[in-house]
C-alpha cells in the first residue's frame, strides 16, 4: 500500500453557514471519514485554521496568508492508505466536500528512503 494526501479546497464557510448547517455538514465529514478508518484507509489528518504565514523566496520575505480566493484555498488534509492513485481518487469521490462545490486534490505521497 502507498500513502497519498487529500488538499481540500472551498466548500462551506463557517462564516457564511448557520450553526446548525455546519454541525450537519460536520457530521457528514465525521461519517466519512470513520468510514475511511473502518476499512482501514484514513491515516490521519486535520482541518487547518484561515490565518498562517506565507514564507517566500530566497530573501524569505514573511507575509500574512495565504491570500487566495477562498476556493483556493487548503482548508485541511487527510491521509489513507490505497493501492493506487486511482483507488485514492475513488475513496475521495464521497467527500462531502463536493456538496459545497468544493474540490479534493489527490497526491501521492512520496517514499523517502534516510
């Protein structure tokens, strides 16, 4: 088995959703995600928070970020386990981010031999 990384893009803002819509689409992302660990796919993972630096360059100039359109941005990640990519790509397709128009980039994580 190989590990590959699901970046979660748009999807519900906490800011724009009522209280209970976001705790009914939280349980959607619990549901799925003890699925994945119940077939012994979900490694781990987390939401990331709005706000972080962004460091840039080879002066490493420091700045407030990110500051792309919110669908752009990486709202959290998941790591599972799969056989392939195209196996990845399956598992993510029950996402619940995708009800919010929101997108899953699947990437391999790559071995590192040290």
């Amino acid at each position: 088995m190989n590990k590959y990384m699901f970046l979660f893009r748009g999807g519900m803002s906490p800011a724009d959703t009522a209280p209970e819509q976001m705790q009914a689409q939280m349980m959607k992302w619990k549901n799925w995600m003890d699925a994945l660990a119940a077939k012994g796919k979900l490694l781990g993972g987390e939401p990331l928070e709005g706000g972080g630096k962004v460091v840039n360059g080879r002066a490493k100039k420091i700045t407030d970020g990110p500051f792309a359109e919110s669908k752009e941005i990486v709202g959290g990640y998941l790591v599972v386990d799969a056989a392939s990519l195209d196996e990845a790509t399956e598992l993510s397709k029950d996402c619940p981010v995708f009800e919010a128009d929101g997108s899953v980039e699947v990437r391999a994580v790559m071995a590192m031999n040290m």
